[in-house]
C-alpha cells in the first residue's frame, strides 16, 4: 500500500455567473483600490489516504470528487494527486 | 379520503420537522418521523424532506444528505416526495429534480410570493393526494397537466 496526498479545487463553471467571486470583488473595490480586478471564488479540499497504486488512488479521487465535493450541473474540479514518500 | 400515511426524514441539522408533522397532523395524517441512517422499508403514501440545515449545509446545501440511507432508499415512482427548503435542496442533489441551485444573480436576497404549481405525476393516488397538499394554500396553487 501507498501513501497518496491529493487537493482538489472546486469552481463554478464559467458559462455560470459567480456571485460570490462578484461579492469579493466588491469587497476588496471597498478595500483598496486594484486594476483590472477579477475574482473567483470556490472550495479547496485536502485529503490523506492508502491505495495499492496510482490507478486505484485517481479512482478514489474522481469518485469523490464527483459524487461529494463537486455538482456536474454548475460545478469542475481539478485534482493534483501524489504519492507521498516515507 | 382515508387517512394518509406520513414520512418525515430528518437530517443533523433539520430543523422544520416538528413544523412539518404538525401541519400533517392538523389534517389528520398519520406521521412519522424517518431518521436519516434508517433505510424506507415502511410504505408511506407521502414523504416529506423538511427544511433546515442537514449536515451543517456543509461542502453544499443538500451534498452531503443526498448520500444519506435514507435519500438512497426513497421510493421513487411508487410514493409522493415533498422537499421543503432544505428537502427541495437535497432532491436537487440527488438528482430526483432537474437542475441545480445557484447564488442569486444579484447578489441580494430575495423575498416575494410565489405561485406554487403542481404538476400531475403519474402516481396511482395523485390527483385526490396533490388536492389535499393544495388545500391549504387557497388561489396560491395551479394543478398542471404535462
């Protein structure tokens, strides 16, 4: 068994307005002044777990990522996997 | 019309479910509550997914409840299924409605009446079950016939 880190990154698609990327940018407008600002905003999850290899570890991954972290209809995710060494 | 038999699914964080059973019961329904981890195995004739916060909303308003025993083993086709709030969010999630919900597009909240249409679903017991959840909400309901 291996030792697998992954993060996975939710957004909005962007066909979909982002109100809460539009929220922070207002936000920040009232802050400080920034050119050209454009905000997005969206979820970032950690996770540590075992797997035989890299195939059954992307496996876990994707389901999750479908199934828990993300909505197909308005949402993608990008996932950065690696085997953690001893 | 004999009584009806009544299933509330409550979550951690629901928190209409009293709400819920005491506006069945005020029609004489015969209700129950259904915890989140129990599969159906009863039969109901209606069950109701009442608002709240299942989950805490966490990761997003109905995500996690959608993978609830109970969500997974929902009698679909063969009995009526009410989400109120929280409950019409976790249908979303499981894919039991179309669609998905989004932010509001401008960034305010919104509150405005609305009207309620019902659409005719091919249940044995649909018409009569639909009027009795009408009944209470008097010119604000509209009966729609794909």
């Amino acid at each position: 068994m291996k030792n697998f880190y992954t993060k996975i990154i939710v957004n909005i698609k962007p066909t979909i307005k982002d109100i809460k990327g539009l929220t922070l940018k207002q936000a920040i407008s009232n802050l400080v002044t920034v050119k050209d600002l454009k905000c997005s905003v969206g979820s970032f999850y950690a996770l540590n777990f075992t797997a035989e290899d890299e195939t059954e570890a992307r496996n876990i991954v994707e389901k999750i990522a479908q199934e828990i972290l993300s909505n197909e209809v308005i949402e993608t995710y990008e996932i950065m996997l690696e085997e953690q060494k001893e | 019309m004999s009584k009806l038999k009544v299933g509330i699914i409550t979550f951690l964080g629901t928190n209409c479910e009293q709400d819920t059973k005491r506006a069945c019961e005020f029609f004489g329904w015969d209700t129950e509550f259904i915890w989140q981890n129990d599969k159906i195995e009863k039969k109901y004739d209606l069950i109701f997914i009442p608002g709240g916060f299942s989950y805490g909303d966490h990761i997003s308003s109905g995500r996690i409840a959608k993978l609830s025993p109970a969500v997974k083993s929902l009698p679909i086709g063969k009995t009526l299924i009410v989400g109120i709030c929280n409950g019409f969010q976790i249908l979303c999630e499981a894919k039991l409605l179309p669609g998905a919900l989004t932010d509001n597009q401008n960034i305010k909240f919104i509150s405005k009446v609305s009207e309620l249409n019902f659409y005719d679903v091919t249940l044995n017991s649909s018409p009569p079950l639909v009027s009795e959840l009408g009944r209470g909400l008097q010119g604000r309901v509209s009966l729609m016939r794909p």
